[in-house]
C-alpha cells in the first residue's frame, strides 16, 4: 500500500488532538506539511508534531508535489474555497464539519470533486466510532424489534459570554453558518443519517432567548426519514444543566445514547436494562482516517463522504428557516 502524505490547511485546536496525530499514526498515512496563517504558530505546530513542513500559504500545501491529500480544519467559512483549490489541484480532500456555511456551497464542492474525479470526504468521524458501529449492529439485529420514532434532547449552560471578550467563530453566522446549532447539532443529525438513514424532511422553530451573541441560541425540530419513522429534537445553548440523550424506540424496545458522551449505550427491553460500553480512541478521527486512507489506496469506500454530509446541511438548513417539509438530494 502506498503511504498518504496529508497536508493540513488551518493546523488549530482541532488537530492538536482530535485529528492531527491520527494522521500520523494511522497505518499507510503520514502528516508532512502543515498551514497557519500565524507563521510561528505553525511553526510551533509542526516542532511539536515533528511534522517536516509548516507555511502560512494554503495554495503552497495544496499545490505541493510531496503532498497526496488536504485535509482543511479552518472555520466552515473557509471550506469551500480549499476545497474547490483541492479539486483543480487534482487530490483528494477531507473537510472538517460542518461542510460549509450553505447546503449550496456543499453541492459546489461536491460537483467540483466529482468534475475533477477526486474523492471528498468530511470529518463526521462517529461514522467510524465503535460507540456508533455498535449501535448499527444492534439496530441490524432488531435488538429493539422495528424501528418507531426517535428523539434528540441536548441542552446545555451558557458558554460563550460577550464580557469575556471578542466572540468565537462558531457563533459570527458569516465564519459558522449560524451559531452552535451548526457545530454540535450536526454531529448528531448526521449519525442519523449514518444509523437510520437519510432523513428526508425536517421543519423547525427557532428563538434567541439569553441574547448572549446573534444568532438562535434554541432550536426545536420535527423530522421525517426515507424510511417513514418520523423524529422530534430540541438543541437549546442557554439552559441550567447540560443534556445529551437520543433515543431509538423500537417495536420491541429502545436505545438511549448521547452524540458526544462515553458512557454505555443502554438496551431497554421488557426484560430491563442492559449497558453496553465500547471503546473511545485517544484520537478520535483516527477510525475515519484510516477509512479514508483505505479507499484512497484501493480499499472499500469510507463512510462519511461530500454526499452525506451535504445532505446533513441540508436538513439544517431546513430547520433554521423554518421551512415547509422538503427532499433532500441523494
């Protein structure tokens, strides 16, 4: 197998841990060159990770000869244009999530991918997570009989207060897209899609209640997937206690399990409760990678592509301007 040399573009918080050394330690993967806009920085960034090249020039990673693959971890702003750089310069390119700031920025990127015939991929990494792959099993083995509804509560204290000072990127609509809503509700929709199926409409509401920043800091939703099993969700950015619970409810039982926790999935059943814990990676991308770096070197297809996370875009879209039920492409 040949060894992907990855090249980061935006090498911040989310690679420190998360990604970053999951390139590296990923089998047949390599991390050989990463880009800040702040030159120490990267510099600092690449010491510490004993990565052989830094710059602060995106075009000079993407363009590189020595560089197979870009993988872009800057704010959603930012996405589409790397991406459609990525495609003319003929390399595969993993995204960070959410996508982009729009559902038609993802169909540009993932038209520009499909013209220049290079795979893209986006960082929903819970595809490849066993706390995720154990759910798909036990939803494949009927462990809950059919499957009726689902539900998504998340809720959690104020993070972000304005007198702290300059406000983060993830609630300035313009860099994000919208607030947190798009950075914490996507993971959740689109592991959805990943166990159940796409979802095929969703209306919604929302409201800004504390006033912390501008965009909706409460969202609420209604959903319906491919299948026909319909789904409730509240996300809400201002409450007293953090919660994170999603349940199936099946013919015969339900599971309950949060999006960002590590706690057992729990099967309940007339028979009770039954905990079933899994594994969490020190690195969490560090599943999804090695999929990616196995289907670029011939291998089956990764899980998390440009088509699945546009269409996770577009039903967030659909919630927060409160549309009318629509269908989703692909």
């Amino acid at each position: 197998m040949k060894t992907i040399r990855w090249g980061i573009i935006g090498c911040g918080d989310v690679t420190e841990v998360k990604s970053g050394p999951g390139f590296q330690r990923a089998q047949h993967s390599s991390l050989d060159m990463v880009m800040r806009r702040n030159g120490p920085l990267a510099e600092d960034y690449a010491r510490r990770h004993n990565v052989p090249r830094w710059t602060t020039d995106a075009e000079e990673v993407i363009f590189h000869p020595e560089i197979d693959a870009i993988y872009v971890a800057t704010p959603p702003a930012y996405h589409h244009l790397y991406t459609l750089q990525a495609a003319k310069a003929g390399k595969p390119v993993y995204v960070e999530k959410p996508m982009a700031v729009s559902y038609r920025q993802c169909w540009e990127m993932v038209h520009a991918c499909k013209e220049a015939e290079v795979p893209l991929f986006v960082a929903y990494y819970r595809r490849a997570l066993p706390r995720f792959l154990k759910i798909q099993e036990l939803l494949a083995a009927e462990a809950i009989g059919e499957v009726r509804f689902v539900t998504i509560k998340q809720y959690q204290r104020p993070r972000i207060v304005p007198e702290s000072g300059e406000l983060p990127w993830r609630v300035i609509p313009e860099i994000a897209g919208g607030g947190l809503f798009m950075d914490l509700a996507s993971h959740t929709l689109d592991i959805f899609d990943f166990l159940l199926g796409p979802i095929a409409a969703a209306a919604g509401e929302t409201a800004n209640l504390a006033g912390l920043y501008e965009p909706e800091d409460t969202v609420t939703a209604s959903f319906a997937l491919r299948s026909g099993v319909l789904g409730t969700a509240v996300w809400n950015f201002c409450a007293f206690a953090d919660v994170d619970v999603n349940e199936i409810v099946g013919s015969r039982g339900k599971l309950t399990f949060s999006t960002f926790g590590t706690e057992p999935i729990l099967v309940t059943t007339d028979a009770g409760t039954t905990e079933v814990a899994t594994a969490t990676p020190q690195h969490i991308q560090q599943p999804l990678i090695q999929t990616i770096v196995e289907e670029l070197n011939g291998g089956k297809p990764a899980p998390s592509t440009g088509d699945s996370a546009a269409r996770t875009n577009h039903i967030m879209e659909l919630i927060l301007r409160g549309s009318a039920p629509d269908s989703t492409e692909n």
